[in-house]
C-alpha cells in the first residue's frame, strides 16, 4: 500500500511539475539514514541476492530538500541498478558534496550485468524519466 502511495504521489507531482504548479517541501534531513532506509528495502526486494554499500564517510550529513523527490531519484536509481545486477554482485551509493554552491553529485553503480554499459549514462536515457523530471524541478 505505500509503494503504491508513493507512486501515486509521484505521479501528481510530476504533473504539477509539468504545468509549473510544483512546489518543493523543503525540510532538513539526515541524508545518510535516508539511504540507510533505501539499501534495507532493496535488500529485502532482493532476498538478499545482491549486496548494497554506501561510501559516505561523514557521520551525519543533513541536507535541505525536498525528501520525497530526493527519496524518489535515489530509491528509483538503486532500484534500477538492482533489477540490472546479477546475483552476487554489490550495488554501490555514494556522493560528493558542495556546501559552497549547495550541490550533491550521486552515484549508484553495480559491479556488472547485462546493461553495466548503459547505466552510467543520465536519468532520462535509462528510462526513468520520473527522475530526469524530478532533478530539474
């Protein structure tokens, strides 16, 4: 029921982002236990199968964003990677960051599976247009 929930709030947001109607909800967030919350829920999606890590060496890193769309692009991107791996291989997340401009680069990888060349290029050519729309907004 709430991944439904969430899909269809996504969705309206996405609509809302379409017409210009779009209005962040920013809040200050532990940025670390929100992917500590993402890798637990595709690790279960995953019986296991494949291993998740997150290199992020900073005890707590709070960020101000919107969580719901941030937890959208990043839960959709491991989601993917997951799908894309093959058993016994490990999903990678970490980021850089730049307090000075208020920038943070992601990155989701996977050690292989039969679309490793193809994932390292941007949201919208992985077929997530959801992200690519929510990034912009």
């Amino acid at each position: 029921v709430r991944k439904a929930e969430a899909q269809h709030r996504a969705r309206l947001d996405m609509y809302r982002i379409m017409r210009g109607q779009f209005r962040p909800r920013l809040e200050v967030f532990d940025l670390k236990s929100q992917i500590h919350a993402i890798l637990a829920a595709e690790t279960a999606a995953s019986l296991g199968s494949v291993h998740f890590t997150m290199d992020i060496t900073a005890d707590d890193v709070w960020v101000k964003t919107d969580k719901f769309v941030l937890a959208h692009i990043l839960a959709t991107a491991v989601t993917h990677a997951r799908q894309r791996s093959d058993p016994g291989h490990t999903v990678s997340v970490d980021f850089t960051a730049s307090p000075d401009v208020g920038l943070l680069t992601f990155g989701v990888r996977h050690e292989g599976g039969p679309y490793q060349d193809h994932f390292d290029q941007d949201l919208s050519v992985l077929g997530v247009p959801s992200c690519d729309l929510f990034a912009r907004a």
